[in-house]
C-alpha cells in the first residue's frame, strides 16, 4: 500500500511530518500554572483582608443561591455574605 499525500486518516504515516501548531505561551504544564493562579488569588485575598470558607451545600440549596444572587445582581459569594452578616447582627 502506497502512501497517499492527502490521506490524514491514518496519522501513523505522517508521524515523521513537522506540523506547525499554537506555540506554548506557558513553559508550566497546566497543573502546576493552576496551582500557582490559585496561590496568587489566595495571596490577592489576603491582601484585601478576606479569609476563606469553604462549606458544602445540596444542589437545591446551590441553585436557590444563583438565582437570588442573580436577581439580586450580585455575586454568590456576596449574597452569602449579606446572609452571614444579617445573621450575626441578629
């Protein structure tokens, strides 16, 4: 069997071929670029004086949020705070 130019089925062929593709903008594999956006968000919260919790929720209660924060145009993580504040004042 002849190797056929315009066939790009059968990759085994071409395997020798130099195709350009999108240069790497990132030396980092993606696990560790997410782990350093991840650190450096933590890092930007720190320095504006939040502090993380992290709680789990039932999905009904998740969507109920969404759509209170998205009626409300705010965030989610605004909503839950203008629900714990009320609560502690109370």
């Amino acid at each position: 069997m002849a190797k056929e130019t315009s066939d790009r089925t059968t990759i085994d062929l071409f395997a020798t071929e130099i195709r350009r593709g999108r240069p790497r903008s990132n030396p980092l594999p993606r696990d560790q670029q997410l782990k350093i956006n991840k650190r450096n968000q933590i890092q930007r919260d720190k320095a504006n004086g939040l502090k993380r919790i992290e709680l789990k929720v039932s999905q009904d209660l998740y969507d109920a949020l969404n759509e209170k924060a998205l009626a409300s145009n705010i965030s989610r993580s605004q909503l839950i705070e203008l629900i714990l504040q009320k609560q502690v004042d109370a």
